[in-house]
C-alpha cells in the first residue's frame, strides 16, 4: 500500500469522535484498533471483532501510528 492510499483510509473530522481520527469517515477510531492489537489480538481477529473493517484499514493504522512517531527531536 502506498502513503497515498493508507493516508485516505484515515480521516479526521471535528464533528466526528472529538476529532480524533478514524478509519474511512466510521466511527472506528485508530486507537481502538491500535488498543486492541495491543492487548494482543491478531489481524483476523481485529477484524471479526470490526467487520467493518478491510486488512487495509489495520495496514493504514500501523502506517499512521508510525507516521506520527517518526519526528527529529532535539536535545539541548
């Protein structure tokens, strides 16, 4: 999947879910599904537990979480 199309499975709308984002303009937040797999839930079963949601969707998840991570920081 390339940056383009898991960044469109991400969406963020202020009248939705306090603004956080979400995955495909559902009510299904990034960190729900991130608290599950964290919890220790495979794929498969994030997505039976969510069958609303695509492989796609955990994939551009993954993508954004990491996204949000990968920043310079600097140290005085």
């Amino acid at each position: 999947m390339n940056e383009k199309n898991w960044r469109q499975r991400i969406t963020i709308n202020p009248d939705q879910c306090g603004g956080r984002p979400c995955l495909r303009g559902m009510r299904i937040r990034v960190i729900d599904v991130l608290d599950l797999l964290a919890s220790g839930l495979t794929q498969s079963q994030v997505l039976e537990e969510l069958p609303d949601l695509e492989p796609e969707d955990i994939e551009a998840v993954l993508r954004y979480a990491s996204s949000r991570f990968d920043h310079p920081i600097v140290a005085a």
